[in-house]
C-alpha cells in the first residue's frame, strides 16, 4: 500500500499554500501577537514622484521569501558558525487597510498596525510600499523610548514641502527628524544627482544627521562607519532598495547606479545589531514590474531574513 505524504502531515513547499512572508503563520487578528517578529505589509504607493508600483511589493516579497521556507531548523551560517532564526517566532499579520487616494488614513492604518505589534512585544518588519510609508512606522514609536534611525538609501528624502506634498516618499527622513523621540539619524548609501537639494543637506546635518555615499563608505570601511553610529541605542532600520546596486536591485522606481552590493549592506546590518539593538524595520520601494525575473524581490526577503536573524542574535537570539 502506497503512503501518501499527507498522512504524514503536510510538507507545506514554498511552491504550494497561500505566500506569507517564509510561510510563516499568519495571524488576523491584531490584538493577539504572539511572536517575537511580527510581519505587516504596506502596500502603499501614492507618495512616488515618477513610477509607482511599490504597492505590489508586500505580494512580491513574500512571494519570493517562500524560497527561504523549507522548513529547516533555523539558518545556519558556516562563515559565522551560527544557526540564524533558531527558535525566534515569526507571524504575518497581512496588510494594513490602504484607501486609494487617502494618504492621512493610509498612513493611520499603518501606524496601527506598528503599534500594535510593538505593544505585543514584538519586532515590527514592515514592507513596502513607498518609502513614505517609514512615516507612520515612526510615528508609532511616540510612547517608546527613543529610537536612533539608520537609513539605506540612494536618496536622502529629506524634503521639506514639494507641491504642497509633505508626507511623499520623498519626505521621511525630514518627518523622522522632526520626532522628539528621534535622536539622531545615520544615512548609508546617498549618492549622484537627487531631488534633495543643497539646503536639504544642510537642514539634514543641522538636524542631527551623519551623511555618507557608498563611496565614501568604501574609503572608510564598514568597522569605521559603524563606530560613528551612536552605540547601545535603540536603532530603526529602514532599507530602501534602491540602496543596492540597480545590476542587483532593478525593480524599483527609483533606479540610481553606484549603489551597494549585497554583503556590504549585510555587514553594515551585522554590526548595527551587534552594537545597539534593532527594534523596528522597514523594507521599501520594491516594484516587482520593474524585474522580471524577480530577483529585486528575493534580494528583498534575503536582506530581511538575515536582519531579523543578526537582530535576534545580538539579542542571544530570543
């Protein structure tokens, strides 16, 4: 007689069941987190300056995360000698509601949902989305102890006011500033022309922001970079994905070349958890229509598995 798998309990591939973010659970309601990472989605793009799409990044992130889901006992790293995940809970609380054309209730619905999982006790991963979306994750933190912001991004995004906008993908890291639970900013990876102009700059660095280029990072080495980050803070990471390079990272609305390969930005990540601990992180500005082949999407969910792996070892893994 034939044994059939599902008597044995289901496998659960990555290519069969409903795509939450590495097939984890997936949990509806809100007010009954259990885990130590908890999943949101953002599907929210009316912030783009010139091509929108980000809005179908949440779909495609888990998507693509499911390659990252079979079911092993955490990720064991051989170069570190550490088995990454091990035992670290996560669950996926699907998207926040997105009305179309209302950017204040959007973004409300967002900061709800970010409050929520922090009142669970629980590391909020967002994904984008528009990076205007990092607004209201910050916003959230308003009743916590105050937070450093680390930013991985070609732009700076930190402007003011442009057309009567000021909470488009262009403004965050100016929003972020203006929080008093805000205390400082680093921004990794800025770089070529940009829609910041020169004031921005200076407001940003009078604004208590440190300010390198890739290139810059490069000459200085990622051991130099870190010991100018605050150390023992309490740090928000927001990963734009145009932060990499666009030979890597096609899929966004925002191309810039000159950007980051991947193991710079994990080594970056690897020692920002080791020096304060992670407690907030966004992924944005992934436009799957851009690639298709899919591969800004994976490097999506890879950068993201492994940050929440590095921020749960800092920690002694739980």
């Amino acid at each position: 007689m034939t044994t059939h798998a599902y008597e044995k309990g289901r496998l659960d591939l990555p290519f069969v069941g409903i795509a939450t973010f590495a097939k984890s659970p997936y949990v509806q309601d809100w007010d009954r987190i259990e885990a130590d990472v908890a999943i949101l989605g953002a599907p929210f793009d009316f912030g783009t300056q010139w091509r929108a799409g980000a809005r179908f990044g949440p779909r495609a992130i888990r998507e693509a995360s499911t390659l990252f889901s079979f079911g092993h006992a955490g990720a064991y790293d051989h170069e570190d000698d550490v088995t990454y995940l091990e035992g670290v809970r996560i669950v996926d609380l699907g998207d926040a509601d997105i009305i179309h054309t209302d950017t204040i209730a959007s973004h409300a619905n967002i900061e709800l949902g970010v409050r929520n999982i922090l009142a669970a006790g629980a590391l909020p991963v967002v994904l984008g989305g528009d990076h205007s979306i990092n607004i209201p994750c910050i916003a959230a933190f308003s009743d916590q102890d105050p937070i450093h912001l680390v930013q991985i991004d070609a732009h700076l995004d930190f402007v003011d006011e442009r057309h009567g906008v000021r909470y488009g993908h262009g403004s965050p890291m100016r929003r972020a500033a203006e929080r008093s639970w805000v205390t400082g900013l680093t921004q990794l990876g800025i770089r070529n022309v940009s829609s910041t102009a020169k004031e921005g700059y200076e407001a940003a660095r009078a604004m208590r922001s440190d300010i390198l280029s890739v290139r810059q990072i490069r000459k200085l080495g990622v051991e130099a970079v870190l010991k100018r980050i605050p150390a023992g803070r309490r740090y928000y990471l927001t990963i734009d994905i145009d932060g990499f390079d666009p030979s890597i990272a096609p899929g966004t609305g925002t191309p810039s070349h000159g950007g980051f390969i991947y193991y710079e930005v994990l080594e970056l990540i690897a020692g920002l958890a080791s020096r304060g601990r992670i407690v907030g992180i966004d992924l944005v500005e992934v436009a799957p229509d851009y690639d298709h082949t899919g591969s800004t999407a994976i490097l999506a969910a890879q950068i993201l598995l492994n940050a929440i792996g590095r921020t749960f070892a800092g920690r002694g893994q739980r």
